[in-house]
C-alpha cells in the first residue's frame, strides 16, 4: 500500500470519527431542545393557572397535544417532580423559580452544544476537502504508472 493510500484510508477514518461526532452533538441537541419545550410549556401552564383564578375552568396538557378540563381550586399552589419520583405541593412561585433556573441551564446547555457541533461540522469540511484532495492525488499518482 502506498503512502498516499495510506494518507486516504486515515483521512476517511478520521472523517467518520467527525461524522459520527456531529451525529452524537446533533442527538444531544435534539433531547436538550424537547426538554427545554417540556420545561416552558409547563412554565406557561403554572402561569395561566394562577392567572385564571380560584373556580375557573382551565384546559390542562396532559401531552400528546391533548387536554384535560380542570376547574382550580388553589391558585398559589401545585404539585411538582423534584426528581427520583418525589413530588410535593409547593406555591406557584417557588415551582417557577425552578423551572427559570432549570431553563436557564438547559439554554445555556443548547448553546454549548450548538457551538460543539458548528465546530465539529467545521472540522469535518475541512477533513472532507483534504480526503478529497487524496483521492484525487492518488488518482493521478495512479494513472502516471499505467
């Protein structure tokens, strides 16, 4: 096997290791982005639920783009997941200060990833041209000896 073979089957290697990486980060970004759309819906509902005061009817998600019609009897207070199947009734407020800081992590989650993968795509266009230039290299290195 000849150098430039050699360079080119790295180059591809190399290139798959890219492609595979851009892959995982666009995954990630992916599962951080449905997470965080979970999170403001849930925001937004806590929101309208304390708006719309004590007896009135509110439609509540259940997912799925489906909804349950609730009458709600204490504005200032809902149940939460705090994590390993723990819930409590806490005030509205406190719930939104959680969600906000969660948000706020998984934006800042988001944008690390999207700089993550622009970087990764960047490495792999120019891990493409180079492939590309081997081969073409060892085309002509090839078509010289015939």
């Amino acid at each position: 096997m000849s150098a430039s073979e050699t360079d080119l089957r790295r180059g591809l290697a190399v290139l798959e290791y890219y492609r595979a990486q851009v892959e995982s980060l666009t995954q990630q970004q992916e599962i951080v982005r449905v997470s965080l759309e979970d999170h403001l819906r849930a925001r937004e509902t806590l929101l309208r639920y304390q708006k719309a005061g004590k007896g009135a009817e509110v439609l509540v998600p259940v997912g799925a783009n489906s909804f349950l019609v609730a009458e709600v009897r204490d504005p200032e207070r809902a149940y939460v997941g705090i994590g390993s199947d723990l819930v409590v009734f806490d005030t509205i407020p406190a719930q939104l200060e959680r969600l906000e800081a969660r948000i706020k992590s998984m934006t800042q989650a988001a944008n690390a990833i999207a700089q993550r993968l622009q970087e990764a795509q960047g490495r792999a266009e120019e891990q493409n041209a180079y492939v590309q230039d081997a081969y073409e290299s060892l085309q002509v290195a090839k078509g010289e000896r015939t």
